[in-house]
C-alpha cells in the first residue's frame, strides 16, 4: 500500500514537472513506466496518461528541431543567394568598367585615326600642289614658225611664289601636326585618369568586399563555436538527467522488486491460511461426525441397558427415536449428496478453468509467435526498404556526381576555347605587328634606298622619286586603312568639324601655270629649269621630311597605343576570366559543400526519423503486450480469487451450518435424554408420592438444560455463522467444546436432580411407610 501510494506520488510529480528536452530520460521513464505498470496492474491508466504527455512533449520537441532546421536552412539559402548576387554584381560592375574603358579607348583610337587621317589628307594636298608646279616646257624644232611672244612672269617670280606657298603648307603641317599631337596627349591624359580612377575604384570594392568577408567568416566562427558550447552544454545536462533517471529507475526497480516479492509472500501466506482453514474445517467435520457416531454408540448402549426396565416407555420414546434417527440419517444422507454435489461441481469448475487457462495460454503463445513472426517479417521488411532506399541514394549521388562531371568538363571546354580564341587573337596580334613591322622596315629600306639614289640624282629627279614615293606609301597606307576610315567616319567628320572650327581653313592651291613657249636657245631654258627645279626642290624637302616624321611617329604612338591598350585589355580579360573561373570553382566547391550537407542531414534526419519510428513501433507493441498479459494476469488472479473466496465461503457456510446442526442437535438429544432419564429415575422412585416434587425437578432440569443450550451453543454457533475463514473454523470448535460443556453439565444437572429425587422419594416414601 505504502509503495502504492509513493508511486502515485512520483507520477503526479512527473506529470507536474516540466518536460525536459532530451530523448534520454524520457527513454528512461518509458522503461520506469514499464516495470512499474508490471509492478502496479492497476496504475497503467496513470502510467499511459504518463506516457502520453511525454509522447506529446516529444512531438514538440521534435516540430521545434524540424522548424529551427528549416529556419536554419532558409537564413543559409539567403545568405548564399545574397553573396551570389553581389559577386554577379560586382562582376557586372567590372564588366561595365571594362565596356566604358573600351569605348574610350575606341573613341580615343578614332580620334587618333582622324588626326592621322587629316595628316594624310594634307600631305596629300601637299603632293598634289607640288605635283602641280610643275613646269612643262616644249621646245620646238627650228623650222617650224615662230610663234609670237606671250609676257608672263619671270623665273624669279615663280621661284618665289613656290616658295611662299611652300613655307605656308609647311607651317600648316606643322600646326595639323601640333594639333594630333595634342589631341594624343589629352586622350592619353583621360585614359590615365579613367584607368587611375577605375583602378582605385575596383580596389576600394575588392578591399571592402575582403572586410566584408572577413567580417562575414568571422561571425560565421563566432556562431560555430556558440552553437558546439550550446551542444556540449545540452549534452552535458543530458547525460546529468540520464544519470538522474538511471538512479531513480534503478530505485524504482528495486522498490517494484521489494513489493512484488512482498505480494508472493502475501499470496503465500493467504493460500496456506486458506488451505489451514479447509484442513481444519475437514478435521472438524470428521471429529464431529465421530462425535455423532460416539453419541448414537453411547445412546444406544444406554438406552439396551435400560430397555428392560423401560420397557412400554421405550417402544414410545424408541419409535420417536427411531423417526428422529431416520430424519437425521436422511438429513446427514442429503447434506453428503449436497456436498459431493458441490465437490463434484467445483472439480468440474475447476477443471473447466484449467482447460479455459490452458486454451488461453496456448491461444497467448500462438499470439507471441505470430507477433514474433510478424516483428521478424517488418525488421526484414524494413532492411529491404533501408537498402533499397540505400540504393537510390547512391544512385542519385552517382548521377548527381556525373551531372557535375559533365559540367566541369564543358566549363573546361569552355575557358580551353576561350584560351584557344585569346591565344589565335594573340597569334593574329603578333603577325600584325610583324606585318607592320616589315612593313615599316620596308619602307625604311626603301627610303635608305632612296636616299642612296638620291645621292645621284638631280633636284628634279630626287623630288619626282619622292613624290612617287609617297604616292606608293600614301596608296599603300590608303589602302591599309580603308575599312578602319570606313567604320570611323563618323568619328572623322566630328573631328573634321572641330578642326574646321579650330583651325583657319588651307589655303588653295596655286594653279598650274601655263604652258611657257619661248624662243630662247637651250641654255637659258636649262639654266631657268634647274633654278626652279633646285628652288622647288629645297622648299618641298623640309615639308616633305617633316610630314613623313609626322605621319610616322602618329602612326607609330597609334600603335604603340593600340597594342598597350589591347594587352591591357587582354590581361584585363584574362584577369576576368581567371576570377570568373575561381569564383564558378569556389561557387562549384560550396555548392557541393552544401549539397553534401544537405544530403547528410536529410539522411541523418531520415535515420534519426526511422529509428524513432521503429523504437515507437516496439514500445508500442511492447506496451500492447504487456498491457494483454497483465490483463490476463489479473483476470486470472481474480477468477481464481473468487474461485477461492466463494469456495472458502461456501466451506465455511457448510461447516458452520454443520457444527451449528451438530451441536443444536447434540444438545437437544442429550438434555432431552438427560431429562427423560432423571424423569423416568424420579418417576419410577416415586411416581404417587413425590409427583410434585418430580415436577418441580423436570422444570429445573428444563430450565437448567435450555439456558446452557442457549449460552453455550446456540448465541457462539449464531456468532460463528457470521465469521468469515478461520475464525469460523475455530468458532465452530468453540461450539463443538460448548456442546460437550452443555452436554456434561445437562448431565451433572440431571444426576444432582436425580440424586435429590431420589434422596426425596426416599424421605416421602420413609414418610408414606411411617
């Protein structure tokens, strides 16, 4: 009872504690809950209440682990998608960079053209106006007529006009000449400064980008280490509380052990009490019915030894004894047949129930094979579906694996093409440059060339081989450029405006002069034309020279420029490619990362999910069982308490409605025979004389002989009737000893009275004689 009542206690205080958040010691109490159940039949409804508010605190716990993983989830997945798109904006960022830095360099390039350009066109203009100097002279044979004289202009004249329009194309070379290089050197100045202000820009994003970063890894330790210190704490309570549990389970145990042997030993105690009773019960039956043989012995004999003296009284009193024999007889007749009535109907019963007990265990047993059967069956089951589930897991991951194979592999393919395309514009930058270099050392030796024939020549013929010349290589660059003018023209005719703008428009050129016919011998035309030849010649070289410098060191710097800016772009590209690269490689490297992390914990989450399912499955079927068996257990114990109780009852009813008859019947045979006999002594010794007297005995005796009866048979056997077990046992020998007291003291009685009968029929019949 006590351990009833302290068990009572512990569960009503786990049911007000509140619920801790580990599987463990709810682990723990299932057990505890278990054993005790087993302990405490009738505390199971307690005990489920118990189990289901922890089932229902466990259902929490794990929708709270689910959500707090799923937020978890989530908070990565937007950190991710936000990283990913700052570096996609970084990246479109420096690719605007780069487009805005490109078309710079096109316009700059452009410009650059239409400067070389208008260096080309005016040395054009240059050539052709020294080509249109030219002095044609025809001189006729001596017999054709003379023609009349025509006036002109005089050598001197014309030499000095050439000259002048000379020195003022030289100045306006000089000055376009000035101008590109001017133009050069401010688009010069801007890329630097855009290149310089690009580069600063691109290194504060970088330098803010690493903070970022570092700061971003840094807290990411931060909550690492917080969230291992929060595990390891909750691990450490976790393993307190176990511990805690495991003690108290331990405890209980032992206290469900103490109290179930405490039971047996009670049960024992009750069935060798019970089957005391019956024994004592059979013994009193059987002393009474030899009592009864006794008494019937004891009456018979005396009752021969007075039949000659009582003779006509006895053939009365002997009939009536004879029908109250009869009427015992049949009685004691009727109470055995009831009783081997009972004994047969309880051997019945109880054989019934040993057949009923045994059907129910085999019924059980089968029960446990086929559950036993049936838990064999899923476990197989369950590891068939666990490695088919295995399976496509590790198909998935191969096929997963393959799929990011092919990727790789067609991201390799794609940056060796990329590579392959650099390395063929490359190659095609360098036969370029080879080409022009040739080209420029072609020229170079064709001008040495010159040069050296020039040594040779005449004025006349140095500036008719110059003018070719630059003709060839005016044609040549011409042609070089025509699809760079042809995509810049719109760039040429907005720098063509500005220098209209900017600068005084070129002089005309001066016509060519007319056709000079004269009649001079040949030594003054020779002498004019060389001092012409000469004049022009001296005035054109200086002009000449400088526009060749000019055009070469523009198209040299636009080269120059041209190649710095392509291999800045290409380094620049490659820069791009190479972060692009590292950066789809370090995304890949998450990802995979990511990927890896999820798949283990979905798999974790499923493991974690089954094990739970199948450890819920067996504690269920386990509870189930042991609720069935407790079950049959305490039908059982009550079948067969009742079993006892009403056998118990119905014995101790039939040995005290027995002793009760007994003793009833014992003491009426002997007060009656008592009195009969002390009437029949007092009658016989003095029938006519002491009438009175034998009257006032039989009323004594009567008397005497009915309160005895009552105090001491009748008042115990009415008590013993209501006393349960042994004390009915022992009240029915209390009234079997109070039926011998009364039967003795019926007897002493009756004697004393016969004795004084006697003593006062002697005295009357003394009297009567005197």
């Amino acid at each position: 009872m006590h351990l009833r009542l302290l068990y009572i206690v512990a569960t009503a205080a786990a049911l007000v504690a509140p619920p801790q958040r580990s599987r463990l010691p709810r682990t723990v109490t299932y057990g505890l809950r278990d054993r005790l159940s087993g302990a405490f039949p009738r505390t199971t409804k307690v005990a489920k209440r118990l189990g289901n508010a922890f089932k229902r605190n466990r259902d929490e716990d794990d929708a709270a682990a689910v959500a707090a993983a799923a937020a978890a989830a989530a908070e990565a997945a937007r950190e991710e998608e936000e990283r990913l798109a700052s570096e996609a904006a970084e990246l479109a960022a420096a690719e605007q960079r780069a487009a805005a830095a490109a078309a710079e360099e096109a316009r700059a390039v452009a410009e650059r053209d239409a400067a070389r350009a208008a260096s080309e066109a005016a040395a054009d203009q240059l050539a052709e106006a020294a080509a249109a100097t030219k002095v044609e002279v025809v001189i006729e044979p001596d017999t054709a007529p003379a023609p009349p004289v025509e006036e002109g202009p005089s050598v001197a004249d014309l030499a000095a006009a050439a000259e002048r329009e000379a020195a003022a194309l030289v100045e306006e070379v000089k000055a376009i000449a000035d101008e590109a290089e001017a133009a050069a050197a401010r688009a010069a100045e801007e890329d630097a400064a855009a290149e310089a202000e690009a580069a600063r820009a691109a290194a504060e994003k970088r330098a803010a980008a690493d903070r970022e970063q570092a700061e971003a890894e840094e807290r990411r330790l931060a909550e690492e280490q917080a969230e291992r210190d929060r595990v390891a704490a909750e691990q450490a309570e976790a393993d307190r509380v176990a511990a805690e549990a495991d003690a108290a389970a331990r405890k209980a145990e032992q206290e469900a052990e103490t109290a179930r042997l405490e039971a047996e030993r009670l049960e024992v105690e009750r069935l060798d009490a019970e089957r005391v009773a019956a024994e004592e019960a059979e013994a009193s039956r059987i002393a009474q019915e030899e009592a009864e043989a006794a008494r019937r012995e004891a009456v018979e004999a005396e009752q021969r030894a007075e039949a000659e003296r009582r003779a006509e009284q006895e053939r009365a009193e002997e009939a009536e004894a004879a029908v109250a024999r009869e009427r015992a007889e049949e009685e004691k007749r009727q109470a055995e047949a009831a009783a081997a009535e009972r004994e047969r109907r309880e051997l019945e019963e109880k054989k019934a129930a040993e057949a009923q007990q045994r059907a129910e265990t085999e019924a059980r047993v089968a029960a446990e094979q086929a559950d036993r059967e049936r838990g064999e069956r899923e476990a197989a089951e369950e590891a068939k579906r666990v490695a088919a589930e295995e399976e496509a897991r590790l198909a998935a991951e191969a096929k997963a694996e393959e799929e990011r194979l092919k990727a790789e592999k067609a991201e390799a393919e794609r940056l060796e093409q990329e590579r392959i395309a650099a390395e063929r514009a490359e190659a095609e930058r360098l036969a370029a440059e080879e080409a022009e270099r040739a080209r420029l050392e072609a020229e170079a030796e064709a001008k040495a060339q010159a040069e050296e024939a020039a040594k040779t020549m005449t004025a006349a013929d140095k500036m008719r081989a110059a003018g070719e010349a630059r003709r060839a290589a005016a044609e040549a660059e011409r042609a070089r450029n025509a699809e760079a003018l042809a995509a810049a023209e719109a760039a040429l005719a907005r720098t063509a405006e500005a220098l209209k703008k900017e600068a005084a428009p070129a002089p005309a050129p001066a016509p060519a002069p007319a056709p000079l016919v004269k009649k001079q011998d040949d030594s003054l035309a020779a002498k004019a034309l060389g001092a012409f030849s000469g004049a022009f010649g001296k005035a054109l070289a200086p002009v000449a020279d400088a526009a060749g410098q000019v055009a070469s060191q523009a198209a040299a710097a636009a080269g120059d420029a041209l190649k710095e800016k392509f291999d800045e772009a290409q380094r620049e590209a490659e820069a791009r490619r190479a972060v692009e690269a590292a950066a789809a490689e370090e995304r890949r490297k998450a990802q995979r990362a990511a990927d890896k992390k999820a798949n283990e914990a979905k798999r974790a989450a499923k493991r974690e999910a089954d094990k739970r399912r199948r450890e819920e499955e067996r504690v269920a079927r386990r509870e189930a069982e042991k609720q069935r068996r407790e079950k049959e257990r305490a039908a059982e114990r009550e079948a067969q308490r009742i079993v006892a109780a009403e056998k118990a009852r119905m014995a101790r009813e039939a040995a005290v409605k027995e002793a009760a008859d007994a003793a009833a019947a014992a003491a009426a045979d002997v007060a009656k025979g008592a009195a009969d006999a002390a009437a029949g002594v007092v009658v016989n010794a003095a029938d006519a004389a002491v009438s009175g007297a034998a009257r006032s005995v039989k009323s004594t005796v009567d008397g005497v002989t009915g309160k005895i009866v009552e105090e001491a048979v009748a008042k115990p056997a009415r008590a013993a009737a209501e006393l349960p077990g042994k004390l009915a046992s022992k009240a029915a020998g209390a009234v079997a000893d109070g039926a011998k007291g009364a039967a003795a003291a019926t007897g002493q009685a009756a004697a004393d009275a016969a004795k004084g009968a006697a003593a006062a029929a002697q005295g009357a019949a003394v009297g009567a004689a005197a």
